[in-house]
C-alpha cells in the first residue's frame, strides 16, 4: 500500500470511534476544489506499511478505529489484504471513497472487512463530469450508490460544495438520486493552500443553507457538516 500521510487521532472522521486517518497517494479523479492536491498526484512522502502497522499496535487499546481515505484507496489493488490486516488487529474499518469501483465496494462489504462507509457524491449526475476534472466514471459511480443504498452497512453520502460548481437544480438532481439516504451531508470548500485548481472558492453561508433545505425535500436527515442545521 502507498501510504501518503497519518492522522493519528480523529475524533470526527470515524462516528463513535476514536481513531486514526491512513491516506492513501492518488486518485483517479481531477476535481478542481481538491484538498489535497499532492496526495492525490502522489507527490508526498510516503510512510512505510512496517511503520504504520507498528504504530497501530503500539496504540490498540487507546483507538479502535481506522479510516482509509484518499487520494482514492480502491486504485490500489492491495487494499483488500490491508484492511484485512487492519481487522486482524482488532481495529474497526471506515473507508472513504469515491465510488469509483463498485466491484471493489462490494467485496470489502461482503467480507465484512469495512464497518462504515462514506461516499462523495461530487455533483448531480448532469454535472458529475465537470466536476471530476472531465473523469468520466459516472456509471461505476451510480453502481456504488446503489450498492450502498441496498447494502447492511453503516454508510453516509457527502458533498463538498464550490462556489460556481453547484446550483440549486444540481441539488434537486442529487436529492432526487439519494433520497431518503441515513445520512447526508453538505460540506463547505476550504483553499488547504494544497488545491488542485485555482481559483476555487467557498460557497456562501446563504448558499450552504439554500441548498440543504433543497436537498432536505428528499433525505430528511441531511445536515451541513459542522453545523446543527
């Protein structure tokens, strides 16, 4: 596993679990409002799998959790044999994806080998294209939404909104798509100084509580990220 970068302690990631963040370098996806621009050009130092797994037993006890993140963790065609590991220590498993291998998703799943999942839901399926940086895997992408939303598994679908990349109607579509979902959230771009594009901007407050009530005609439970509205 190409490991580009330890969280060691979250208290926010991982729901109910104190745990640590592992990222994964690259990411098949371009979209301009990235974070963490080079995790996902894998231009970032890399930790060892002998250093991670030992500072995941020197801390079993004090965490039970793990989040895989990205960068996207299911290029990498290890990761099944790494959350495996992961689980052997004893150590429940959340993964951050994009939704760009369902066939991957489903494994993880049917193995019992992930407890909780979160999936970006980049745009409405109109603008999904765009807003990946002109990566065209909208398909795989719906396959993953409908796994999860048929699946026994934990799960959340998330947002992350840019001013200009997101209108009101992309979240009459999203809504539409996702409806009823457990768990949805809306989360506001924030410039790292790691962005993969220039030029990106947060959207507004008033945008941000726009498009949550849009979105809120459709999955009742959908929330601002950070936020009790």
């Amino acid at each position: 596993m190409t490991i580009g970068g330890l969280m060691k302690l979250t208290l926010l990631d991982f729901p109910g679990k104190v745990a640590c963040t592992v990222f994964t370098a690259g990411c098949n996806f371009r979209c301009p409002f990235c974070h963490n621009a080079s995790l996902v050009k894998a231009e970032c130092d890399i930790i060892s799998e002998e250093e991670f797994f030992a500072f995941l037993r020197k801390r079993h006890g004090i965490l039970d959790g793990v989040c895989v993140s990205g960068g996207e963790p299911t290029l990498h065609g290890d990761l099944i044999d790494f959350i495996a590991k992961i689980k052997e220590i004893g150590y429940s498993v959340k993964l951050d994806t994009n939704g760009s291998d369902p066939d991957k998703l489903k494994k993880l799943v049917s193995e019992g080998l992930v407890d909780y999942v979160a999936m970006d839901i980049k745009n409405s399926p109109s603008s999904y294209v765009k807003t990946c940086g002109g990566v065209d895997l909208l398909e795989k992408v719906m396959e993953s939404i409908e796994f999860l939303r048929s699946a026994d598994i934990k799960y959340e679908f998330r947002t992350t909104v840019a001013h200009g990349l997101h209108t009101d109607s992309d979240f009459h579509e999203i809504g539409l798509l996702i409806h009823d979902a457990p768990k949805y959230y809306l989360q506001t771009f924030k410039d790292s100084g790691d962005i993969l594009a220039e030029g990106m901007s947060a959207a507004s407050d008033g945008d941000m509580k726009r498009y949550l009530n849009i979105v809120k005609r459709y999955v009742p439970n959908a929330k601002l990220r950070g936020s009790d509205v």
